[in-house]
C-alpha cells in the first residue's frame, strides 16, 4: 500500500541586490528617424546609457497546496499541487553614462555623445515590477540517507504583471509613477536541492533555482506633467532570475 500524503506549503524570501548595471536602450522607427534628424537612417537603436544599481532588492511569497505519494521502496516520493505566488523587485540605478548617441541634433529625443559621464552618484530612474501568480507544479524528492536527501520542484506560472517606473531626470514626467505597464503572460520556476538534516527537523538546503516570467500583451501609459498618454500596446517584458541557493528549513 502506498502512503499518500496532503500538505500545504509556505514560503518567503527577501535578497538584496548588492550591485550591478542597468542598460537602458531608446529606439526610433525609419520614420522617427527622419523626423528626429538622427545621425543614422532607417530604424535602429539612437541611445544607450549603463547605470549602477545599488539599495535593490527582491522578496517573494509562495502559498502551495498538494499531495505526495511514496515510491520505490519508501525512500522518494512523488507529487503535485497548485498555489499562488507574489514577488515583488525594486531596482535604483545611479548616474548615466552614454554609450551610444546618434540623436546630437536637438530635438526631444536629444542625447549626449558618446562617453559622456553624468548624474554620477545620483538617483536617475527607480523601477518596481510586481507579479501575482497562479502556480501549477508538480515535485520529487529522493531519499539517499537517513538524513540526506535530493528534491526538485518545477511549477509552471499565470501570472499577471504591475510595472512602474520613476525617471528622475525627465520634468515632462510625473515621478510617481512616470510610467506604467501592466500585463499578463506566463512563467516557470525550477529548482532543484540537497538537504542535511542538522537537528530533527531542520535542515541545511543548497541548490540551483531558475526563474522566468514572460508578459505577451499589455498596456504601456507614459503620465506627463500636463496628462497622461493614451495605453499603448505592451508586446513583451520579460524577467530572467537564476542562481545558487542557500537556506535553513524547518519541516513539521
């Protein structure tokens, strides 16, 4: 007779992100190009600037309930389950330095040559990406030892996404929010650990997690000091996460 077994599940995390670069890339279509007198012709990408990141930081939260079921001989087990996740990141870049520049003329969409350096030290644009999501996923975990044992996790996402920026720089922009997006799409999140029992039931964890999420459609609203635009079409955002993971965990 195999042992089935229901649980729930609950996790949270928080990272702060400790440095970094932020590349911000401006485009113009063939026709922007000739209305804007760009140095090039046709569409092609006029700005580039790197910033620094720096007093970033992510944290999530995920809610899981399932069923397992034990195999090969009581030492793994198989399951599945559906819950929720919400995982917010805050980002803050520092200063601008100009990369690429084929805008030199004035014009709007003016920028400064190539390798200038500014606003060194200064905050210039902060970003906050919100995502709630609807969590399917199935999981396993093999037991090599009394006391240690192997688990993966891979669970497939819903999710809907809330975007907002504040460019510091820009006066024609509100700054709270100067731009917001906001979508749905969908992700996945794999991971994968070894576990030692230090104590009854805690445990030292240490694995490898990928995440990604992807927004297919959406709106984009740019709010100006003198009235917001009208939503423009969001055809993608797309978030990339992955690493090493290191963690004490306490199983009742």
């Amino acid at each position: 007779k195999r042992n089935f077994q229901y649980f729930l599940r609950g996790q949270v995390g928080y990272g702060a992100v400790g440095g970094g670069r932020l590349v911000d890339d401006d485009y113009v279509s063939a026709a922007g190009a000739t209305f804007y007198g760009t140095t090039q012709s046709g569409a092609h990408r006029f700005s580039r600037t790197h910033s620094d990141l720096d007093g970033s930081h992510i944290w999530y939260l995920n809610a899981d309930l399932g069923g397992q079921v034990e195999v090969w001989q009581k030492r793994a087990s198989l399951g599945a389950f559906l819950g929720y996740q919400h995982r917010e990141e805050k980002l803050k870049a520092f200063g601008v330095g100009q990369v690429e520049c084929t805008a030199l003329v004035p014009s709007n969409i003016q920028c400064n040559p190539a390798g200038t350096v500014t606003n060194v030290n200064q905050l210039v644009l902060t970003n906050t990406a919100k995502w709630d999501s609807f969590r399917l996923g199935v999981d396993g975990e093999a037991r090599l030892h009394p006391r240690v044992s192997l688990d993966g996790r891979a669970t497939f996402l819903l999710s809907r996404l809330s975007n907002k920026d504040i460019h510091h720089l820009r006066t024609d922009l509100k700054q709270d929010p100067s731009v917001t997006m906001t979508g749905t799409g969908i992700g996945f999140n794999g991971e994968t650990n070894a576990s030692v029992m230090v104590y009854k039931q805690l445990f030292f964890d240490i694995g490898y997690r990928y995440w990604w999420q992807r927004v297919g459609s959406g709106d984009v609203v740019f709010h100006g000091t003198t009235g917001d635009s009208q939503p423009l079409p969001l055809t993608e955002f797309r978030s990339i996460r992955q690493g090493m993971t290191f963690g004490l965990r306490y199983s009742f």
